[in-house]
C-alpha cells in the first residue's frame, strides 16, 4: 500500500469500531482512577489526603519515565503481527489483574499501605502503557488522512467517553447494592470493571490486524535504521509544532483530571449531596462529552481543529468558573454547569489526539524516519507529569487547609470550611488558569489542513522520487 492510498483510502465502519473498541478498557479503568482513586484513598483506605496525593505523584512519575522507553521499544518491535499489537495483547491480561490490585485494602497500617499502593501503581502504569501506548501508535498506522484521522479518533474517544459512563454507571450500581460497606464496594468495582477493561483490547487487534499488515515490511525497514534514544528525543523537541501540541494536551488534561480528582469531594463535601449523587453529575459530563464528540468532528471538517477546541474550551472555562459560585442547594445548576463542561471536554479528547499524527508526518518529512512511539509516548510522558505534580499538589492543599481524612468504619467527618474552600478553588480557578494557556497554545499552533495537505503532497513526491530511481 503506498503512500498515495493511505491518504486517500477510507477506513470502513468496523474497522474504526475496532479500533475505538482498543480504548473502551484503559478508558474505564482510567476513568475509576481518576473519579475514585483519591476518594478511596482518603475515605475508604483512611491515609490522610497528603499521602495519598504522593501516592498517585509516585505512580504517575513512574507512569510517565516508562512511556518513553517503551515508546521507543515498541517502534523497534519487530514481529508477524507488527510493531504494535504484541504489547496489547500480551500486556491485556496483567493490566487487568494490576488495576484489580488497586482497591483492596489489606490492613489498617498506614505505613504498609502507603509502600503496598505505591507498588501497585508502579506496576499498574507499567501494564497500562504496555496497552496503550502501542494502542494510540496505530492511528497514523491506519490512515494518512487529515479528516479520516479525525474521524478515527472520534470513534476512539466514542469508546473511551463511552467506557467512562459505562464505568459510572458500574460504580452507581455497586455502590446502591453494597451500600453499607465501602471496602465492599470497591473491591467488587476493581474486579468487575478489570475482566470488562481486558476484553476489548482482543477486538481491536482482530479487526484492525488486516488494515496495519500490508504495512509491516515498511515498519521493519523503518525499525532498522531508527536513531539512538537520545538523538530521538533531541528530534522529538526540535519538531516546533509537536511542543504546541504537548503543551494543549497537558492544559487540557489537567483541566480534566483535576476537575475529576476533587469532584467527588465538592459534590459530597460542599454540596451535600449522597455520595450516590456524585457519579450521576459525571455521567452528565462525559455524556454530554460523548455527544459532543461527532458533532465537534463534523464541525472541524468545516472551520477546523483550532477553531473547535476554542469553541469547547470556551465554554468549558464559563462552566468552571460558575462551579466556583455554586451554593449548596443549587442542584439544578450544578446539572446545567456539567453539561456545559460537557461540550469542552469532548475537544480535549479530540482535538490533541488528531493533531498529533500530523506532527508525525512533519517529522517524517524532516527526517525520512516515522516514529510514532517516541511521539506519542512523550507527549503522554509530559503530561503525566504535569498531571502528577497537579493531584500531589492539590492532595497537599488539601491536608494543609484542614482536610479530616475518614477513618475506616466510621462516618466520614464534617470538613471545615479552609478544607471547603480548598475545594472549590481545585475544582474552578486552577483547572481555568491550564485551560487559559491551552487556548494560548491553541491559537499559535501552525499545522492548518493547507499546511498538511503540503506536507503529504511533497511526502509522496519523495517516495515517487525515490521509487523511479
């Protein structure tokens, strides 16, 4: 298959439901993670807010040193089934057994559980983006396309919303059958949602093996000339439209996973509202996100993928900012805010992800080289970071302001007002700064869709070129 028919061959149907099926389980898992895991921590677990925010530092710091290593193992891969799918289909069943690891709570000593959580995380992101990161490697793999690339992703991210309510919704109803005891809860949660999270991972690889296999040789030619580490990195980083794309991705997932992270505290803590509550005003979120997210993709078609992400982001920074002014009691309007932030989150699912293949082709014409492992793993490695660094920080704000930590068994206590306060900052003017400077990145971001026809025109030039000679 050359160059030419890649970028002008559309994907059919099941082979994008195949592939967005490949982000259904890291996506639920994921979404557990970030809605529950601090929650858990501090309410189910009893570790006081400080330590569990340097748990998730530590896993996420560990989480983001691995990205590279085995971005770039996976683009020397060289195997009959490609450079991708021997990590997803090896690591399914680990990943799997690792995230159940997670939500159990073997003792009451704080000592063992910090050291016992701090090695699951490690090996947990280990096994996480042994899957994933190979996963997301295969768009520019699939098709050349700027717009079916975007199509693509929208399926992709139709199953990872999709996974996100799917997992709410898990979590709502354990939770209104165990409702008595939250080890219980979790527990069943971890286990139920680990055996949904490996199967999906299968799917993809059988209905996408046959559209990546005709691309094989071409990869291991590839796989024999890539540069030392180093040398890729320094390359990485001098490719001046990838460090805009790192730099959206990172404000946009801070917004995100920050908002996540504490949402469970503002609904339960400042609302005062049951905890049964708290997964309902998610799945506003994410299905609204879900809804948004073909909307957004057709509408990019028309104006494009700048001119959405700051539509969305708009919006988005509105509803934050209307969180922060949320009394308890104003339930209806806590609805409406999610439902706006809805509309923003579903471009920071879209829009980084379908960028990042066009940074690639630039390379490629730089360098002669594809290297989709490198890229894709380091602008993960420095989002997970930044998201580390954010939730360490937010858990320390947190102990700091007073926060009281449940102890296991009892009632959870009531918060004081520096611990509320706290609160409502993490979920509304943080999260607005990152999503600030996204909007900034955005609006210098230099890639347009005349800008990558140009590049795969002189792409396939070069190959025509050097197929004559």
């Amino acid at each position: 298959m050359n160059n030419h028919s890649l970028q002008t061959e559309k994907l059919n149907f099941w082979t994008k439901i195949a592939y967005g099926a490949g982000d259904l389980g890291p996506a639920i898992c994921a979404n557990i993670q970030v809605f529950f895991l601090l929650y858990f921590f501090t309410n189910v677990a009893g570790l006081p807010a400080g330590i569990a925010g340097s748990i998730l530092m530590i896993g996420k710091i560990a989480d983001a040193v691995n990205d590279p290593i085995i971005g770039v193992m996976s683009d020397r891969t060289v195997h009959p089934w490609g450079r991708r799918y021997p990590w997803m289909v090896f690591g399914a069943i680990p990943f799997g057994v690792l995230f159940f690891l997670q939500w159990i709570v073997p003792t009451t000593n704080q000592s063992f559980l910090f050291w016992y959580y701090v090695v699951i995380a490690i090996l947990f992101n280990i096994a996480y983006t042994v899957v994933n990161l190979p996963y997301a490697a295969l768009t520019p793999e699939l098709t050349q396309d700027f717009h079916e690339r975007t199509s693509l992703n929208s399926f992709r991210f139709a199953f990872s919303i999709g996974g996100s309510i799917l997992s709410l919704v898990i979590a709502q109803l354990i939770f209104s059958i165990f409702k008595d005891n939250p080890i219980q809860q979790y527990l069943v949660l971890g286990i139920v949602c680990a055996i949904i999270a490996v199967l999906p991972i299968y799917w993809c690889f059988f209905g996408t093996r046959d559209r990546t296999h005709s691309n094989n040789t071409k990869q291991e030619e590839d796989n024999n000339t890539n540069l030392p580490i180093v040398e890729q990195i320094r390359v990485a980083f001098s490719n001046r439209p990838f460090i805009f794309v790192i730099g959206i991705y990172l404000c946009s997932w801070l917004g995100v996973q920050l908002t996540a992270s504490i949402l469970p505290y503002f609904v339960i803590d400042w609302m005062q509202l049951p905890e049964t509550t708290f997964p309902k005003v998610a799945i506003v979120v994410q299905g609204t996100a879900l809804i948004m997210l073909f909307i957004w993709s057709f509408i990019s078609k028309k104006v494009g993928k700048k001119v959405v992400y700051f539509m969305g982001v708009c919006l988005w920074i509105i509803a934050q900012g209307g969180l922060f002014f949320t009394q308890p009691g104003q339930v209806g309007l806590m609805y409406f805010l999610a439902v706006i932030a809805g509309f923003g989150v579903s471009t920071a699912y879209l829009v980084p992800w379908s960028m990042i293949p066009d940074v690639i082709d630039l390379d490629e014409l730089n360098t002669g080289q594809r290297r989709e492992g490198i890229f894709y793993s380091f602008m993960v490695f420095l989002q997970k970071i930044g998201l580390a660094i954010g939730l360490f920080l937010v858990g320390v704000a947190l102990e700091i302001a007073g926060f009281v930590e449940t102890i296991p068994g009892e009632t959870p206590p009531t918060q004081p007002e520096s611990a509320l306060l706290a609160v409502r900052v993490a979920i509304a003017p943080l999260p607005t700064i990152f999503l600030i400077v996204g909007l900034l990145l955005a609006y210098l971001y230099p890639i347009t869709r005349e800008v990558h026809d140009e590049i795969l025109l002189k792409l396939r030039d070069r190959k025509q070129a050097i197929g004559k000679s």
